[in-house]
C-alpha cells in the first residue's frame, strides 16, 4: 500500500510530539513531586519541632501522661501521623519511654535516634515504611536550656502524597492527550490547506502539461515558496506553448514553400517532358527522311 508524503510527515511529528510531551509531563511531574513532598517534609518537621518545643523541662520528659497528652493531640490534629514516640537514655540504654502504641514503649529505640541523640542533627528518611505503608520519618533533638535529653519520632503517612502524584498523573496525562488532539488536528489541517492542495495542484498541472494541455493553468496557491513554484511551473507552461506555437508555424510555412516548391518542380517536370517528347519526334522525323533519301539514291542508280 503507497502511504503519502502527508500522512508520514504527520505520523513523523505525532512521533516528535510525543516524546516531547513525555519528557514535558515527566519533567512538569519530577517538579510537583519534589514541590510536594518538600511541603510534607516541612509539615512533618514542623509536628516534630513543635512537640520538642512544648517540654519545657526534665520534668516534663519524666511526665508519661503529659507527653501521652501531646502524643494524642498532634495526632488528633494531623491525620496523616502514623506514629510518635519520645525516646530518652535510661539504665545505659537508649529506649522509647512513651508512644502512641503502648507496646512500643520500653523498647530499645533505633539506631538512629541514639545517633540524634548524640549529635543533635536532625534526622530524615522519606523512603520507608511503617507497617507496609510508605512513611515520612523524621527525628528530632529534644533540648532543654541547650541540653539534650532526648529524641522525638514521627512518622507521617505518605498515603495521600501518592494519591495526589497519582492524580496529577492522570491530569497531565489527560491534558496531554487533549492538547495532543487539538494540535494533531491543526497540524493536520495546516498540512492539508498549506501544502496537500498546493502539491496537488502543481501535480495536476505536470500530468496536464503532459497530455498536451498547454491551455491548463495552476489557480493561485498562497504566497509562500508553493505559490512561486505555482508561478515558474505556469511561465514554463506559457514558454512551452509559445515555443509549440512558434514551430507549428514553421512547419506550416515549411510545409506550404515545399508545396510550392513541388508544383514549380512538377510544372518545369512536364515542360521537360513535352520539350523531350518534340526532341525525340523531331529526331524520328530525321531519321524517316534520312532513310527516304537513301532510298531514293539507291533508285537512281
């Protein structure tokens, strides 16, 4: 099956243009993604600093119902934390001395919270998981009067982070597919006004210049290289039929000197022929009298 230069041209920018809109939509996500969870790193940084902000002294992190009070209200507060937990040394260990799941408490604490305990640098990890769902962890030095007593731990829930990629998924996606419509089908009618119709013309003069229809004439295409091309295309038709003019008159003229020229041959033909026909009667005639006079000779004798 012939496939026109149309339809490869679109089917080449349909091509460009979505690997153009891939990296668009990919770049525009990699963008929202990382604008997003900056936004839930600062919200859980602000729950964490907040809650080591609000323990005013050692007492306070002695006080298990105050600290289970502060544990319910950021929780009843933000949906989305998973868990939290106050960790402080005791006995030369490091352990979780209140949380919001009872069964965390007394248990030695991680690895890292000792290491913030220790250093005073927060700690953060966006990539793990509280109980097989995807979680924000942040870890936080609790100072009071520039002495370090502990480490608090939330874990916020990055459930809704995902649904809100997932959406935004989708958004563009659908976005895309639509501008990509929109755009085919301009692209598509530029392709057919700008320069289908005007190839085609051009074409249906070349087969008619080649059945010997030099009256035909290309109809004014644009004014852009087709319209220019329209315009040597139609000069060359008009140059072709006043050279075909010019030689069909020679050869007529031709035609009518070599008529002319054939009755003044043919006339002086005849003139030859009548002039050789009165030589030869003439001669005959001679001979007669020749034989004639021999014969009267030979009588006299």
């Amino acid at each position: 099956m012939r496939i026109g230069l149309i339809f490869k041209m679109i089917f080449l920018v349909s091509v460009l243009f979505s690997f153009v809109g891939f990296l668009t939509v990919t770049r525009h996500l990699n963008n929202y993604e990382t604008g997003l969870l900056d936004t839930y790193e600062k919200n859980s940084y602000l729950v964490s600093t907040s809650i080591a902000t609000t323990l005013n002294d050692r007492a306070d992190m002695e006080d298990k119902e105050k600290l289970f009070n502060i544990i319910q209200a950021q929780m009843w507060n933000n949906k989305e934390i998973l868990e939290i937990s106050f960790s402080k040394p005791e006995n030369d260990s490091f352990i979780v001395f209140a949380a919001n799941e009872k069964h965390l408490e007394g248990k030695i604490s991680s690895k890292e919270a000792f290491e913030v305990f220790k250093t005073g640098v927060v700690y953060k990890n966006k990539h793990a998981h509280n109980e097989g769902e995807r979680a924000l962890i942040f870890i936080v030095p609790i100072k009071i009067s520039g002495k370090i007593y502990g480490t608090v731990e939330t874990h916020l829930s990055l459930n809704s982070f995902d649904k809100n990629i997932s959406n935004q998924v989708r958004t563009e996606i659908f976005l895309t597919t639509i501008v990509g419509f929109f755009s085919f089908l301009v692209f598509f009618f530029f392709l057919n006004t700008f320069v289908k119709k005007p190839i085609y013309g051009i074409k249906k003069g070349l087969e008619e210049v080649s059945r010997n229809n030099l009256d035909y004439k290309i109809k004014k295409l644009s004014d852009d290289e087709f319209g220019e091309l329209a315009k040597s295309f139609d000069l060359m038709r008009l140059e072709i039929k006043k050279s075909r003019k010019e030689s069909d008159e020679y050869n007529k003229d031709l035609e009518g000197k070599v008529k002319k020229r054939t009755k003044e041959l043919e006339k002086k033909i005849k003139e030859l022929e009548k002039f050789s026909r009165i030589v030869i009667g003439r001669e005959l005639r001679m001979l007669e009298l020749k034989k004639e006079l021999r014969k009267y000779k030979e009588g006299e004798k």
